[in-house]
C-alpha cells in the first residue's frame, strides 16, 4: 500500500481523446501496471532495456515514479499512463500502455526522444497512433493560460530496423527517417543500431490537433 501520491508541478494536463487518455503515472497505478507488464513480457523485452531481476517489483516501480515525478517538476521528462476512456469494448480506465517524452533539452535544442510501449493485448489497434496524436500536440504548443503545452521544436525518435510496428507508427504520425545510428542504445542486454527519426515542430503544424480531443489540468 502506497500512503502519499507523488506532486506534479506544475500540474499536469490529462490529454483526452475518444478511444483513450493520457495522464501521469500515479503510484497506485502499480498493480495494473505489473500485471499488464508481467502479461507483456515477451513482447516486450526484446524492443526494451534489460528488464533486471526486480523490474516488476513495488520498490522499482515506486523509484521509477520518482525518477518521473522529478523529471516533471524539472522539465527534464514527461511520462504518461495510456488508459481506456470505456469506449471501443475497453472498460473505462484499463491501463493499456505508456508513453515518454524524455531527455528534454531547452536552449537551443528544444528537443526530447519519445519512447512509447503498449500492453500486448492491446497493441495493434491503433491505440499508440491515438496517443501520440493526443500527446504531439502537447509537445509542440507554446503554452499558454488556458493551454499546457511544451514548446518543443523537434522530437526523435529511434527504433531497432526489424521494429516494423514500430516504423510504422512513426511513420504514420509524420516522422522522418533521418539515418542508421550503430550501436545506438543496449536493448535487451545488446548494442543495437537504430533508426534514428525525427518530427518538426513545422512539419507537425500540418497535421493539427484530432477532433474530439480535450486538454484539461488534472486535479490528482
Ligand atoms: C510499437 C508499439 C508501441 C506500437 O503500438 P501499437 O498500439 O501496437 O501501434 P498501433 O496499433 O497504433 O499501430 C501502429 C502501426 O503499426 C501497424 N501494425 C500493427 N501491427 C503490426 C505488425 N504486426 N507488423 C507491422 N505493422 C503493424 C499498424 O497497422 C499501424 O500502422 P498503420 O497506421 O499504417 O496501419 C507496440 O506495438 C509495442 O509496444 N511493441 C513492443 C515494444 C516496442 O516495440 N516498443 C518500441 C520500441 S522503439
């Protein structure tokens, strides 16, 4: 049992669309998130860091929370939780994945990498193209006092070349393919080379805000 939820500030924004929405990881979201984690394994650990012995562990997962909960408050990273809004046969608030803006550079970079990773029995449905339609908006708008936003310039992205969902979804949501990085990051234990991609604040300005979406602060 967690006692006390963590403090984001300032308070974030809950991205809402049809399907799905968007809010930071909360402590009690552990037991979905172990559970659907533990169900995804296999699916997982071969896209993703070495998941060590404790990865599902309550004491990883509440230092992990922490780690985001400082990254929020320092403008260094933005994590968020995927859920089910209730409709599309999901029942209302089923964790289904989660998705990161991280390493955030200000100055004159204005840039951060995306990752992203999606429950297996909810992957291929369209869910991650619908979070990042909610969240691309978020990361590219000038904030203002009616509307959080981050003020990114670029954001990269980088997957292993046999990720073809992955490729794909990039693709969809207006990446480009900027070049092959060898060795790029130790996934699963190895040095992989990446596909590095990017997406620009102007190359994103045409692709607009998904109708039916909302961007409200959340009272967590
Ligand atoms: C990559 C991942 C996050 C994508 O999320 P998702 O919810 O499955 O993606 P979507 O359903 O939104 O589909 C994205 C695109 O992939 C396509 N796709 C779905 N299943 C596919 C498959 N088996 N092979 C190739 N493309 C596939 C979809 O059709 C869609 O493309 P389209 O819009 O052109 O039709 C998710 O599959 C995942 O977590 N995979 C394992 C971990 C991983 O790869 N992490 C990312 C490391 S870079």
């Amino acid at each position: 049992m967690f006692l006390f939820e963590p403090v984001y500030r300032p308070q974030p924004p809950v991205l809402a669309g049809d399907s799905i929405y968007l809010r930071p990881p909360l402590l009690a979201d552990y037991r979905a998130w172990s559970t659907l984690r533990e169900m995804s394994r296999a699916f997982l650990e071969p896209w993703e860091p070495l998941w060590g012995d404790n990865a599902l562990s309550r004491g990883s997962f509440r230092g992990r929370i922490s780690r985001v909960v400082r990254e929020w408050n320092g403008d260094l990273g933005y994590s968020f939780h995927i859920f089910a809004t209730g409709r599309d046969n999901l029942p209302r608030d089923t964790l289904l994945g989660g998705v990161n803006l991280n390493n955030v550079r200000r100055l004159s970079a204005q840039s951060c990498n995306l990752g992203y990773w999606m429950g297996e029995p909810y992957a291929g449905l369209g869910l991650m193209r619908a979070a990042l339609e909610l969240l691309l908006p978020f990361a590219f708008a000038t904030p203002d006092d009616d509307r959080p936003g981050l003020g990114l310039h670029r954001i990269d992205a980088a997957c292993i070349p046999g990720n073809d969902r992955s490729r794909r979804l990039l693709r969809r949501c207006g990446f480009h393919e900027i070049g092959l990085a060898p060795s790029y990051l130790k996934i699963n234990g190895t040095w992989r080379d990446h596909i590095c991609h990017q997406l620009l604040a102007e190359d994103f300005a045409r692709f607009g805000t998904p109708e039916n979406s909302s961007v409200t602060r959340w009272h967590g």
